[in-house]
C-alpha cells in the first residue's frame, strides 16, 4: 500500500511540472486592417485565432475600393463593394507576435459597366491568392501592430469580365488590434 501512495503522489507530481512547463497561451486578436495594392484598396475588421505554439489562423471582412475607376474597357458603378479574406501565419517566435510567414487569399466583389455598345453592368469578383510575411509589433500584451507584405496572383473569378487582366501583384497592409 505504501508504495501505491508513493507511485500515486510522484505520478501526480511529475504530471503537474509536465503541465507547468508549456510555453504560451492562446490568444484571440480582434481588429482593424487596411490593405493597398495598385488596384485597389481594403479595408475592414481583422479576427485572428492563435495557438500557444507559432500559429495563427486569421480572416478579414471589410469593404474593397475600386482604385482605377475610369479603366478603358469599365467604369465601377457603386465604387467598391464586399471584401473577405481568409490565411494562416506562422510565427518564429513562440508565441504569437514578431515575425511571420504565411498564405492567405482575399476576394474582392465589385459591380461594373463594361463600355460597350449597349453598356452592360456584371459583378467582378476578383481573387488574389498570396505568399504573406510581416512583423507583430506587441505592445503591453495586449495591443498590436502589424505591418505586412503579401506577393500573390490576381485572378477575376467571374467569367463575365474576361477582360480584366491576370497579373502578379504586391499588396501592402497594416492591421492593430487588441489580443485578448
């Protein structure tokens, strides 16, 4: 019996030192975001789920600006429209802040009159899949700043505005927030 209560109180006590020895905790970052590239510009609310250890799983809704509204071949009708977004980071340190790496893709909606004979309005959506880094600036724990860099591929999704160009391009962002 004795050696029952020792193996039970040394099994309890290696169990709590095992538990106290994670490193991190998980946080929820909720904030604002604005993003720019040569086409356009978004901005919207910023929701990221992290986990104790490098990773991140962060989304965006907001509203996306038509940056060329007097293009050669449409001009937008509501100047913008819906954008979401969705991406994973990962973090190099070890919890959730500093630099990062990543993917994400963002589609932006937007209504347009192509110029043609008879002018015809059509949805433009427009996907951007793209390779993502940057750096969490973490202030007092609880306040961020996150400048980053996206490199990626836009692609018009709706085959009505065929030609709106597929092309590589740079979309630069900024997002602050509080990590709860």
């Amino acid at each position: 019996m004795r050696k029952l209560i020792v193996i039970l109180f040394l099994s309890f006590f290696s169990f709590a030192s095992f538990s106290q020895s994670e490193v991190g905790y998980n946080t929820t970052d909720f904030g604002a975001e604005f993003q720019w590239y040569k086409d356009g510009k978004f901005i919207g609310l910023h929701a990221a789920v992290n986990a104790k250890l490098h990773h991140s799983i962060h989304g965006e809704i907001g509203y996306y600006m038509a940056g060329d509204p007097t293009a050669a071949f449409y001009y937008n009708q509501n100047k913008g429209g819906m954008g979401l977004g969705l991406g994973y980071r990962y973090y190099t340190m070890l919890r959730p802040h500093a630099f990062f790496i990543g993917a994400k893709a963002n589609i932006f909606s937007n209504k347009v009159v192509l110029n043609t004979q008879t002018p015809e309005t059509v949805n433009s959506a427009i996907l951007i899949p793209s390779l993502e880094t940057g750096y969490m600036i973490l202030i007092n724990d609880m306040f961020f700043i996150t400048p980053s860099v996206s490199l990626g591929y836009k692609t018009n999704i709706r085959s009505e505005l065929k030609s709106d160009e597929k092309k590589a391009v740079a979309l630069i962002g900024i997002s602050t927030g509080f990590k709860f």
